[in-house]
C-alpha cells in the first residue's frame, strides 16, 4: 500500500497545476499589450503622416478549422483582419503614421452622405454642400494566405502499474501579406511577409489500480493551455505593418522626422532579417511625437510621389528602388519571421 501511495501521489504531483487552476470570470479589456504591439506604437514619428486605403484583408487560406470527430464549418482563422489591419495602422507611432480612410464599408459611407445631401435639400440648405471626401495615395491589400495546423506535434508520457503522466505539445503557424500600392501608378510599392506560431499544450496524470479484490482506484487530472489563433494574427499582421514603415523608410518612400531616430529603427530592422544580434534602440528613438500639419498623399504628374501638407509639399524624388532580396529571419518575441520583397 506504501508503494500505491507513493505512486498515486507522484501521478498526481505530475499533473502539475491542474489541480490547482481555476477558471475565472475577467472584466472586460480594451486590448492586450504586446512586445510586438508595443515595438509598433513606439516607433518614432515620421517627417508627414500618410494617407492609406484599406478596401479587404481577408482570409485567403479557404482552411475550416481542424477537428478529429466532427465536420466543422468554423474558419481556420478570423474573418475579420480587416480591422485588425486598421487598428494596427493607426496605432503605429501612437496614430503619427498613417490616416486611414474608410473603403471597406464605402457603400454605407456614401448612402449616409447622401442622405445628408437630401435633407440639407429639403430644409433649404443645399447650398451648405458636403466637403469632398479624402483620397488615399496609397492602397494596403493582402492578406491570410497560410494556416498550418500541426507542424510540429509531440509529447512525453510514463505508465507504471496503473499508475502514470504525460504531457503533449502541438504547434500551427499562421502566415499573412500585406503590400503597398500606389493609386497613381498602380506599382507595387512594397511587399512584406510575416508568420507566426501558435503553441499548445497539455498535461494529464491518471490512476487506475485496484486496491482491494473488488474496490478499484481511479484519479484523472489534466491541463491544457491554447494560445488564441486571432491573438497570434493580429501580432503577425502588426508585424508587418511595422515591417512595411520600416522597409518604405529604408527606400526612400517616407521618412522618419528625427534621421537618428529612424536609421536606429532601419538598422534593428535590417539586423532581424540577417539575423544578426539585435543592435540596442536607445530610449530617445521609442519617444513619438506627434506630426504638427495633417498631411495629405497626393501624386504629381510624374513619376515622383509627393506628400501634401500644409506647410508645403515633399516630394520623393525618384521612383522606388529596386526589390530587395528576399529573406527569411527570425525574430524577436512570439517566434515570428519575415520576408520582404
């Protein structure tokens, strides 16, 4: 009976915590924050904020979600990166780099215009017209274009007389694009690619010993933990929001305010991708502040893009570079990688 004691208690101390884990009611949170998130909004501020469109993003992978018993209509991934995109672009430098106009609903947009313009009409003050609506100089499209599920499974698990434990391991990965276009020439500008890992696991421990001829023992315990496949898009697409500042910085297509600021933010960049050591940013680069005239992208009529402001235009004076090499780093935090071209 020592040895069945011993045993039982040992099954149990391996199930870890799930003897002790309590599932709880939280309050609701506005957002969670991330290293990823956070590296985004603490990018310094540019030299003008930028006009961007966001039409879709959406799910490309066409997967449902995985399931062993059943048939399961439920997507792999979220339908709405959309407005993930969106949240992420304005929070980038604390809202200092882009202005994001609204395409994704445009039909509504223009319906309740109208209606304004309608009754304006019928009260007399049709003269008191509508300001023009703002136009983007450039169109950010792409979107979820990979999830695979199980790329790396695993576990480990003792059963002695009855008595045993284990645990278990399952990893996804979740890919997304995102590409810059201009509405003057139709180039693509920029294209960046990130992926991001989704871990799970879990623990278990059980006894099944008989004690007596007709008195059995059985104790199951168990413990899981699955990382939130949207938590891993949105870092995944912040990523490559992050990616795409730092890729247009690098060639010419905007530019920081503070040089200093920004060539430290390029060169950490360029590091991840070589993976190379990550160079220190120091505390003066994460200070963002904020653009003092509210910008408007516009394009001439050649080749050259050219950012409207109230005090004056500024005008990238050549057309974008040519495409980078394609590579494949690791980063920092959450295992995420990307790619540019």
């Amino acid at each position: 009976m020592n040895k069945l004691a011993t045993g039982v208690l040992l099954a149990l101390s391996l199930g870890g915590c799930a003897t002790t884990q309590q599932v709880e009611s939280t309050p609701p949170t506005t957002f969670e924050i991330t290293p990823v998130h956070n590296e985004l909004r603490e990018l310094p501020p540019p030299e003008r904020k930028v006009v961007v469109a966001v039409y879709d993003y959406a799910d490309q992978t066409g997967q449902y979600k995985p399931s062993e018993n059943i048939t399961s209509y439920s997507r792999a991934v979220t339908q709405g990166a959309t407005s993930i995109l969106i949240k992420a672009l304005q929070d980038a430098g604390r809202g200092s780099w882009f202005t994001v106009v609204e395409r994704s609903r445009l039909n509504n947009l223009l319906k309740e215009r109208q209606i304004i313009k309608e009754m304006r009409k019928r009260y007399g003050e049709a003269e008191q017209g509508l300001p023009p609506m703002l136009f983007a100089g450039l169109i950010l499209e792409g979107g979820i274009i990979s999830f695979d599920s199980n790329t790396k499974t695993g576990g480990v698990g003792a059963r002695y007389l009855g008595i045993g434990a284990g645990t278990e391991y399952r990893q996804d990965t979740v890919t997304v694009y995102l590409r810059a276009t201009s509405t003057q020439s139709g180039e693509i500008l920029k294209s960046v690619m990130t992926r991001k890992t989704i871990a799970s696991f879990g623990v278990s421990a059980s006894v099944f010993k008989f004690v007596s001829f007709k008195e059995l023992l059985e104790v199951e315990a168990g413990y899981t933990s699955n990382e939130p496949g949207q938590e891993a898009i949105k870092q995944a697409i912040e990523k490559a929001v992050y990616a795409l500042i730092a890729e247009g910085a690098h060639s010419g297509l905007w530019a920081f305010r503070n040089d200093q600021q920004g060539q430290q933010i390029i060169d950490r960049y360029k590091a991840e991708k070589n993976q190379q050591p990550l160079p220190k940013v120091q505390a003066s680069a994460l200070e963002p502040r904020l653009p003092e005239a509210e910008p408007r992208l516009t394009q001439d009529s050649g080749n050259a893009d050219v950012v409207q402001c109230d005090d004056g235009p500024i005008t990238r004076s050549s057309k974008p570079s040519a495409a980078l090499a394609t590579s494949t780093s690791t980063l920092s935090g959450p295992q995420s990688e990307v790619t540019s071209s």
